[in-house]
C-alpha cells in the first residue's frame, strides 16, 4: 500500500518546502517517504513539481501515476489533472468541476488565516489528513520550521486546524485511501541526495570546500556553507569554476581534504585543473552533478550523459576513479569513501551524480560511520623528521610516491605541473620522462587492481537468461521495474554499476557471460556506459535502453521497454516465451 | 637571523637568456626571504607556466608551480589550508594580466594574505616575442607585424581602483630597491601586488636596461602612499617618468580576518572523525 502524491505549482509556491514537510511528517509517522523534483529553470512562475510516494516499503523508483494531486494553480491542474487514477483525490482550489476534487477551497483558508502563501500548508494538512497522520506531527514540524516567527507560526496553525477540520468534515475515504499501518522509527533521517553528499564530505573528513555555484550541484556548496561555523569546513566561492579547481589543487597540496562541485559546463572549465590535479598527484574530489548539455542545456532537468566527459577529462595521461551513487544511502557512503581513494591513490576522484539524485529526498536508515577511514596517508612530521632526504616523486613500485605536505618539516615539498624529476623540479630529458609516465602508468595499475569499492553484486534472480545492467541513479528505478515484472513471472538478473573506473573487467566478463541476453539501461543519448563496456570487455549487449529528454525514467515507461525485450504480457501474467 | 644566506640555493641550472632581468630579481628574493628570517619550509612559491614562472625552481623553498594564469588560485587554496605559510606568487605579466586576469581581480576583493610578484616585460618571451597585455600600443610584435591594436592594461591603476591594500612597483635594474619592497610586500597583511619592470633582452629593443635606468625615480619620504586620488594620478597621468616605490597602502580586513578565522584554524590540521557527522543529523530527524 502506497500513496502516490504530486504537488504541483509555480516556482515560488512553496513547493519543495511543502514536500519536506509533508515528508518529514510522514517519516515521523512510521512510513517510508521517497520523493524527486521537477523544476524549471526560474524562480517565480512557470510549472513545478514534486512527486512524492509514501508507503510502508521501501521502493525508491520513479513513477508518473499519482492518486492524490495537489495543484496550486490553474496550469498544474491543466497539466496534470489527466494523469491523476481514477479513483484519485484532486486537492485545489481550481479545476473546481473537475469529479474527484476534495472540497476544500485550500486558497480560501489561508486567505481567511491571513496569508495566502500559506495554501501549500493548507494542502498539506489535507493529505496528512487523508493519510491518517496525526496533527501533532505536522503541528511541530511547522514550529520548528517557523521557529523565532510567531506572527507566521500562528497563521500557518491555524491553516492547518482548518484544513484537517475540512478534510475530516468531507469524510473523503470513498478513493481508495485507507491510513497506512506503520510505526516510527527513531533512526530515520530526512535527506535531500545533495544533502548526503554534504553529509558524506563531513564524514568524509573535508575540511575545504570551493565551487562556483551551477545547477543541480549548489546545493551541496550551499549546506557545507550553512554548516561551516558548526564543522569549521571552509566553503570559499570561487569566481569561477577554473579557479574552484586551482584553489582545490593548492589546499590539497597544502594538505586540507578538497572537494569542489560542479555540472557539465562548469566542468568543462576544470579539465585543465583536473590534468594538473593529475600530474602533480594532489588528491581531489570532484562532484558532477550531471544535466542534459550540450552547452547549457537543461539546467534544472537530469541526464546520465557525463561518464565519458568524467572519463576523458583533462589531457595527457593520469589515473582516475569514477563513481557513481545509485540512491540517496548511496550518495553519503560513496562521497565519503571518495576522500580517502583520493588520498590514498593521489588522484582525482569524480563522484557522478545528477539532478535526479541530488533534489530527491528520501527517508533513511541513518548511515553508519564506524567503517569509514580515520586514518590520513600523509606523512606525518615524525616520520618527516626521521628522513634525510624527501622526494615528493619517490620513483616507486607501487607508482604512489609518499605525500609530505608542505611546512610540517623542514624538507621542501616540489611540485610542478611540467614534467618532474624525483624533487619535483621541471626537466625534459628522455629518461626523466619515461621515469615519470611509467610510474603515473603503474600507479593506474596500482589503483585498477584495488578493491575501491565492493565487487558488484548481481541482485535477484540468477537463474535466468537476461541481465540488466545500470549504472548510477538509474538503480532504484530499474530496481523496481525488474522487481514487477518478476512479480509477473518474468525472469531478469540486475546489475547497478558504482564503481565506472577503473572497472575490474575479469569480474564483469565473467557475469556477462553467464547470460544469453543482456541490456543496458541508461538516461542518455548515445549509451555511454555501453560504449565503454564495448571498448573495455569486447563485448556487445543485446539491447540498449536510453532516455533522451531530460527526464527520469519511469517505472511504467521502463515496464513497457523490458517486457519489449523479454515478452512479457503488460496487462498481467507470466512470460510469454 | 639565523644564516640563511645560501639556504635558498637549489642548485637547479638555471634556463633563462642571459641578462634577463629575473635574475636580479631571483637574487632580490632570496635576500628579501633571508631578511624576514624565513627559513625555506616556511616559504610556499607559486607560479604558473613561462619564463617568470620557472623562478621557484631556482630557490630551495616549498614550490607549487602549476597552470598558466592560475597560480594566484593554488596559492589562495593554499594560504587557506595553510595559513602559517608565507605565500608568494612569481607570475609573468601574461599569466597575471592576461590569462589569469579574472583571478587577479577577484584576489583583490578576496584581500588573502598572498604576495603577488607580476614579472613586467611587455612582452611573451617563452612563446617567442608576442604582445603581454602591458604591451605598449602601435608596438610591431610577433602576432600584431602591423602594431598591437589594444591599448596596454594599466595593473597599478586597476589595483588602486579596486581597494588593493598594497600596490607597488620595482625595477629589476634596482635589485636593492626591489628586496625592500618585497620585504614590505610580504609583511603586509592581506593581497599585495608588486609589480616589477624588467626589460626583455631578446625580444624588446626599446625598453632596455638603459632605458629604465633613465626614466625610473624612486619615490621619496614625502610621498603618502595612504593618499588614494595621489596615487592614481601617479600611475594614470601622461608622464615618461615611471615612479618605484610603494604606490598605494590601505588598511582592509584580510580573509582570515573578515571570514573570521584565526591564522591557527587551518583546515590541513583538521583530523578525520567520521563520526562528527553525527553532530548534524539532529537536524533532519
């Protein structure tokens, strides 16, 4: 049992505080919340929304069936109202002859409170309402949410008492809707996906943070910011983007962990810094948080479309890692794994997200961080003290060069984005280089046959011929549709890729092949992740599913496009062939 | 002081066209950084790609060299994490002026506590003899055979313009002259810009030796460099005297100062507990 619910509005409605309090009301009332934006790229007007499923399990796909609509204007219900099941609930204060419209008038008790902005809380305390939450919770998230504004506070409880007095009065249960069963789980937290990107660099141990501020990734330069007095983190805003990754490579030479967050474009301006990040062996980690481009794009919409760019960036030859966080858990752990990759290895470390991940929220377990890495791979001045002689590009096996930073002794830390010698001091003969770009290479060995992250885990059914392979925020989508149609009868394997690079070929060679059919199932233009599978383990899928418009995938688009390739009958029932 | 005379030697052979004035002004670092009692770990030099840039390389300091026109950036991310460094920034006018133009002037705003030391030739030496963006107007030069069609940038009146807190000028013919203003340079707190005339002795035939010998003057005890409109006449009016000295003081809040940080709060020493975190969950319950 779910609620499928989309508040809709202009920019400037108050719609994404509407669902975080409409989610955190449920959260607190024992259920699982799971919600995704979509926005334009303005700040008044125009047509937004936020979808938002509340239920007692924990599937986190995107769906684009709703039974409760809340729209806050006359375009949202023009938009959206066809779309809304059947035996769905409208609540507006438009599309009044629309037949299943709750009558309320959500506009006119707010008007009557004293503040019309005040109509998302109307709406909200309708589907709290409707949804068996108790007026308490929502009665407390708005004094903490209004906390200090008394004048405020007091109209939008009196909004809510109306509304939750209406809605009761109209007795709505003939839609279908039933309060769903649950209990409250303490441990819960509330989160945004930039949100436990941000979380993820604190635990991560960041302790300097510079971008330029570009869609969908401000918002996690914008919480490191709100949290540096508390954390000590400094958030420096860089003039632009260029400079952000300059800054980056000098605080991490200097010895702070360094992080900067960018999109395509802003991206684009780094790849220089990105290459000197990877001569001179600072650590880096680097957010993408992926828009459709070319040039600007669709600066408020998603898309899978950077692998390659994150892949190629920068020239000449260094290693990389690419990861990529497959849910909102995900986008904590793998942030704060990235610093001590990064460290330990040297290297730049890119974490791709997308506007899908970084403004869907989510209820989660809280994330643990007793696994995570305390310890620095820095040299510390003890063991600095103890050496006669420092050279910053120690010629070594393993290809990583011990990393003293500079000040802490008295040896001088060299480093120069000209090709080096040992000291770190420019030279151009043969045998240095050859030196250098062997040892960058055989530390690129070095990190491809580490154990960055976990092996990837074939999820569900193995006994079967079709493997889907995803990568990134595309999992918990493809997670539920393989889910349904297994439910169906039909028989998929499912395969999310983390970890892009290095990619351990043996292993994905070795499932591949266990299969008859495999897809790949990705939200770009030309299946990035299949060209590389192509190039790196020779092999070629059977069927490629892509997105192109900006949007997430759904669970029903997705349904349609699989039960393409294994047959199965949408209408119900098992598999065809 | 501690004998630091020759602590700064590297013994890196030195790649620069003999009589390039870098050499003074090499020498008149290493004087200066024996003069503030600096020893070389103490010392963070950043630069970027020319032949202004290679400096660090010949001085036995810590050294960032990194992209061109970006080094004022790595030695701000730099000062940050390391605020206990003395950061000084040998970039040439190309890099400074040019290629990093928009971090000049945001370092400006930013006032973090960085030398800026700009190697003024007029001219592109290491890509063969280009106009610099202080290349003078009308000027035959490699991609401009007719003249360059730009007129030059003028960095003192820019700087004066913006509030720079420090803004000064020295010539690599007056090595002596040019070690104090380095001195003072990095004893101010906050962004200080020295910029230093030297002729290109490959590729410019005007501006020699002889030339900035001739048209420099010192500026003396009566001159009030806190006088702001004093100072921009001094670098805008139409004059073939070229004034060296400290152009223009004032008193600002550095970075650490208006961002509230203290020298001693300084991100590299920042140990990693991942259970910090913990602390900020509260607030998304």
């Amino acid at each position: 049992m779910e609620y499928n619910i989309r508040i809709a509005g202009e920019a400037g409605q108050g719609i994404q505080s509407a669902a975080a309090i409409l989610g955190k009301a449920a959260m607190r009332s024992g259920f699982h919340v799971y919600g995704y934006m979509d926005v334009e790229s303005r700040i008044r007007g125009g047509l937004n929304f936020a979808h938002m499923r509340i239920s007692s399990q924990d599937d986190e796909g995107v769906r684009s069936d709703y039974g409760i609509l809340m729209a806050l204007s006359q375009k949202a219900v023009d938009a959206f109202c066809e779309n809304l099941r059947e035996d769905g609930v409208l609540i507006s204060s438009h599309g009044r002859d629309h037949a299943n419209r709750m009558p309320v008038d959500i506009e006119q008790i707010a008007a009557d409170a004293g503040a019309k902005a005040a109509v998302s809380t109307a709406g909200v305390s309708c589907i709290c309402s409707l949804a068996g939450i108790d007026q308490d919770v929502v009665s407390k998230l708005l004094n903490e949410k209004f906390q200090g504004r008394r004048e405020i506070l007091e109209i939008n409880l009196n909004v809510m008492r109306s509304a939750y007095e209406a809605a009761g009065k109209t007795g709505d249960e003939g839609h279908g809707l039933r309060p769903l069963p649950g209990t409250a789980k303490k441990d819960r937290l509330f989160l945004t996906g930039h949100e436990a990107v941000a979380l993820g660099a604190v635990a991560g141990g960041v302790s300097f943070v510079t971008g330029y501020p570009m869609s969908p990734a401000t918002g996690i330069l914008n919480d490191i910011a709100k949290w540096s007095r508390n954390t000590g983190i400094v958030m420096e805003q860089s003039e632009d983007e260029i400079a952000a990754v300059n800054m980056l490579a000098g605080a991490s030479y200097a010895g702070a962990r360094a992080m900067t967050a960018t999109s395509g474009g802003g991206f684009c301006l780094m790849t220089e810094g990105v290459s000197l990040v990877g001569m001179i062996e600072v650590p880096a980690v680097i957010v993408i948080a992926q828009r459709p481009g070319p040039a600007t794009g669709l600066p408020t919409k998603t898309a899978q479309g950077d692998l390659h760019l994150a892949l190629h960036a920068g020239h000449g030859f260094f290693p990389r890692v690419i990861l990529a966080p497959q849910n909102i858990p995900d986008c904590f752990e793998i942030t704060a794994r990235a610093f001590d990759i990064a460290e330990k290895y040297q290297v730049p470390v890119f974490v791709l997200t997308d506007q899908l991940l970084q403004d869907s929220f989510a209820s989660l377990v809280e994330p643990r961080t007793h696994q995570l890495q305390r310890e620095r791979h820095l040299l510390d001045a003890e063991s600095l003290d103890a050496m006669k002689t420092y050279r910053r590009y120690e010629n070594t096996d393993s290809g990583i060069s011990p990393m003293a930073v500079p000040g802490l002794s008295e040896h001088v830390v060299v480093v120069d984005s000209d090709e080096h010698d040992e000291n770190g001091h420019l030279i151009e003969d043969a045998l240095t280089a050859g030196k250098m770009a062997r040892k960058r290479l055989r530390k690129a060995e070095t990190v491809r046959k580490a154990h960055i992250l976990p092996a990837p885990v074939i999820e569900d059914d193995e006994d079967t011929d079709h493997l889907f392979i995803s990568w990134g925020s595309s999992y918990e989508t493809v997670k539920e549709t393989l889910k349904g149609l297994r439910r169906r009868g039909a028989c998929c394997a499912h395969l999310n890729l983390r970890q892009l690079w290095p990619l351990d070929t043996e292993v994905l060679g070795r499932i591949w092949d266990r299969y008859k059919s495999v897809t790949i199932i990705e939200n770009n233009v030309t299946g990035e992740l299949c060209t590389l599978l192509e190039t790196e383990l020779k092999r070629t899928p059977d069927n490629l599913i892509k997105q192109v418009d900006g949007r997430p995938f759904s669970v029903q688009d997705l349904t349609d496009a699989v039960s393409d390739i294994i047959h199965v009958r949408t209408a119900g029932g098992g598999e065809k062939k | 002081m501690t004998d630091l005379k020759n602590a700064y030697d590297s013994g890196v052979e030195i790649a620069w066209c003999p009589g390039c004035g870098n050499f003074a002004i090499l020498k008149a670092l290493k004087d200066a950084l024996a003069r503030l009692d600096l020893p070389p770990h103490r010392v963070l030099l950043c630069s970027g790609i020319g032949q202004a840039p290679k400096l660090p390389h010949y001085a036995h300091v810590n050294t960032f060299d990194g992209l061109h026109g970006r080094e004022v950036s790595a030695a701000t991310g730099a000062k940050i994490a390391a605020g206990d460094l003395t950061v000084i920034v040998h970039a040439g006018d190309g890099g400074a002026y040019g290629e990093g133009g928009n971090h000049f002037i945001h370092a400006i705003r930013r006032n973090i506590d960085i030398t800026l030391i700009v190697h003024d030739n007029k001219y592109y030496g290491l890509t063969k003899g280009q106009a610099s963006p202080t290349g003078e107007q009308g000027t035959a030069v490699g991609l401009q055979p007719g003249g360059i069609v730009s007129s030059p940038l003028n960095p003192l009146a820019l700087a004066i313009s913006q509030s720079c807190g420090f803004v000064a000028q020295g010539a690599s013919h007056d090595a002596d002259g040019l070690s104090a203003l380095i001195v003072e340079a990095v004893r101010h707190r906050g962004f200080s810009l020295l910029n230093v005339l030297q002729p290109c002795v490959t590729w410019d035939r005007a501006h020699t030796y002889a030339y900035y010998r001739e048209n420099c003057y010192r500026l003396d005890g009566e001159y009030d460099p806190f006088d702001r409109s004093r100072a921009f006449d001094l670098v805008t009016m139409d004059s073939e005297k070229i004034p060296l000295g400290v152009i223009y003081r004032q008193k600002r809040a550095d970075w650490h100062e208006a961002a509230s940080r203290g020298s001693r709060d300084q991100p590299r020493d920042r140990t990693v507990d991942p259970a910090r975190v913990h602390e900020l969950f509260g607030m998304f319950r």
